[in-house]
C-alpha cells in the first residue's frame, strides 16, 4: 500500500542490518585504599605542681639587727606574693658598716616593687627612679650618699611585687608592715616622706583617722607623725610622670621636709 502511494519502503536485510549492541557494563572501580595516619601519642595534660608551701612570718622581727632583718625580708614566705616575685626589694641606701644599719636623717617610703625593681632587687628603678633622684638631688640629697650629697634610704611597704604591678592589697601591707617598721626603728631618720597613697596609709593609719578613704592630696602640705617621726607626705614619682602639673606641690612638700629635718622634734 505504501508502494502504490509513491512511499519507497526500506526494510533492512539481515547483512546491513544494524548490529545493536548491547550497552557497555561500567565495572565499579574501587576508590584507591587511602593509608591512615600513624597513630600520634597524646601526652597526657601536665600536672600542675602543687604551690610551694607559706610560713610564717619570722618570729622576734622587733629585736633583729639590720643584717638579721634582711635576712627574714629574703627568706620570708609569709604570703603569697612570695609564690610569684623574683626576689625581695629589701631597700637601698648608704653602705652600712657591719651590723650598724646606714646612717642617713632621711627615709623615702615608697609603695611595692614593679616589675624592674622585682629584677634588679632595688627600689624605685626606671623612669619613675630616675625623677625621685633628681627631685632628691634637688634637696642635696642622693640615695647612697655620694659626695656632696647626704644620704636618704629608700625602701618600700611591700617587699614583694604584687602580679602585674597591681595595688598591694590590704592584709599584704599588715603582713609585710613589721619589716618596715624595724627598719625605722633602726635608721632613726629624721624625717619620712610617704610617697603615695599606700604609704601614706600605712604610715599614718594610726594617727590620721579614716586614712585608707583620704585623698592624698587632702594630706600633703603638713606635717604628721609615725610615732615620733615627722612624716611628710608628697605624690608618687609615676603619677608626677603622667601629671607633670603637680611637679610644684612636690617640689613644695620637699622644700617641708627639709625644713622639717632641720627643725627639733616637736614635745
């Protein structure tokens, strides 16, 4: 029928017959064996050593000569500042002829060791050292007595440094304070300077009440007493450094204090 319409028909013979083949079987390849790593031994955490253990705080500090006290400063573990300091910051002044303490009228107290003096074993070191001999030097004074300048020792109420130079807290001061005052006791200054706040408190907490809560600049420009010592108290060297504005009242609480050694001591 395809014919008589003029349709030519195709119809394949089995010699061009098209040879279908069958679709191609994919085999699975297996992915390539991936080595595992050796096995890493772990440590185990480390076991935090237990704190060296405190003491107490030498016994008999009120009858120690100079080289007796120094001793008790070095060794002393009475708080946990011993635990984290490099060394004690016993002090410095004149040279001291055998077991006498040095003789000098003037005794500057400051407040705790920062991290230089930590290092090197003596107080007021760095930037803020280098303004205290000057402003001392001013007044004829230097902190070993090289001639022609009469000798000031200086020392701190805390021995120890506190972590990170922060405030030395208040039951460090009342452990650490019997040092300093067997150090007063036994250079007889003529007169104190209490240079900022914490000195200034552990020196007059007896004589000046509420002391921890008065500004220092409440307390500056007269004299008070630590038994019977004259204390003058004046700004420390690292606030003068950050505000150089109140370099005069300073200035004025030295030119006190030296009026102050030279006068008689009051009845």
């Amino acid at each position: 029928m395809l014919g008589e319409m003029g349709v030519t028909v195709w119809w394949p013979s089995e010699s061009n017959a098209a040879v279908v083949e069958a679709p191609a079987v994919v085999k699975a390849v297996a992915a390539p064996a991936v080595a595992k790593p050796p096995a890493v031994a772990v440590a185990p955490p480390p076991v935090a050593k237990p704190a060296a253990p405190l003491g107490e705080r030498p016994a008999g500090i009120a009858a120690m000569d100079w080289p007796q006290l120094q001793t008790a400063v070095s060794g002393c573990t009475a708080c946990a500042l011993a635990r984290t300091r490099t060394q004690t910051v016993f002090g410095v002044g004149p040279v001291a002829n055998g077991e006498a303490p040095p003789t000098v009228d003037w005794l500057v107290v400051g407040e705790a060791p920062g991290e230089q003096e930590d290092r090197q074993g003596e107080p007021f070191v760095g930037p803020a050292g280098k303004l205290l001999d000057n402003m001392l030097k001013a007044i004829g004074l230097s902190r070993r007595g090289e001639a022609p300048l009469k000798g000031a020792y200086i020392a701190n109420v805390i021995k120890c440094r506190p972590p990170g130079n922060r405030n030395p807290a208040p039951e460090e001061i009342a452990t650490c304070s019997p040092y300093l005052e067997r150090q007063i006791a036994l250079l007889q200054p003529k007169v104190i300077i209490a240079v900022g706040r914490f000195a200034m408190q552990a020196l007059l907490s007896d004589t000046v009440p509420d002391v921890a809560t008065q500004p220092l600049g409440r307390l500056r420009g007269r004299v008070h007493r630590w038994r019977e010592v004259p204390v003058v108290v004046t700004y420390h060297p690292a606030y003068l450094l950050r505000t150089p504005a109140d370099k005069a009242k300073a200035w004025a609480d030295l030119c006190l204090a030296l009026a102050t050694a030279g006068a008689p001591a009051a009845n």
